[in-house]
C-alpha cells in the first residue's frame, strides 16, 4: 500500500485570510492517532455514525459496482477530515469486503507555506501505508 506525496512546482501561496483559514482550536481537542484508527470508535454517537457511513458507503459501492476484485483505489488525503475519514471507511470495509482490493493513500504537497505533509505522511505508515 504505497503512500506517494506529489509536489507541485507553483509557489508557495498563503490562503486568504478569512474565517475558514483560522485553525480551530477545541477545548479538550487533540490530533488523532494511528492507534485511533484502528480501533473502533468508543462513543455511542460515533459508532453510529461510523456504521451509518460505512452503510452508505458499502451500499453505494455495491448498487454501483464501483469496487472490483483485484481494484486498486487512490484516496488523496489533503489533511482534511474528508480525507481521513474516506480512508477510515474504505479500510474498515475492506476488512468486511466479500472481494480483495487495495488502497493507496497519495498525499499531495501543493506548496502552501507550513503545510505538513510529513504528519499525514506518518499517520499513513503507522497505519501500513507505505
């Protein structure tokens, strides 16, 4: 499951300031962890939103034959919750899935200044992405 990080030669840009480019800051907040992602998710409210979207997600998949034996699916993981989360789903259903198929985390570095790749990059290994 190879990780691959993309860079592209634009230069450095800064988001515009406004509300959405303010980092939240959550009392009690803390990054989440490879060991979070492998377990499931411990809060009643969680594991049922965790089951309704692998629901979805597994009934998507199989209503529109996305996934095939032997597929390999690239998830881009920007840092973003979507990112993780698609991942998280994709990976739990694989490990329910009738039919093998691969997963292959790329993490695209598009040259904003102070943007990590390296923390998406080790979260990606320490969940055996390479």
């Amino acid at each position: 499951m190879p990780l691959t990080v993309l860079k592209l030669d634009a230069p450095a840009r800064t988001p515009a300031p406004g509300p959405t480019c303010r980092p939240a800051v959550l009392p009690g907040w803390k990054p989440a962890t490879p060991a979070d992602a492998a377990r499931p998710a411990r809060e009643p409210e969680a594991r049922k939103l965790e089951k309704a979207l692998m629901n979805a997600a597994g009934r998507a998949i199989g209503e529109h034959k996305l996934i095939e034996a032997g597929d390999r699916i690239m998830v881009g993981m920007s840092g973003g919750k979507d990112s993780f989360t698609l991942l998280r789903i994709l990976t739990l259903l694989r490990k329910r899935a009738p039919i093998a198929f691969d997963l292959v985390a790329v993490n695209v570095d598009q040259g904003y200044r102070g943007y990590r790749a390296d923390v998406i990059e080790d979260y990606c290994r320490a969940l055996g992405y390479e």
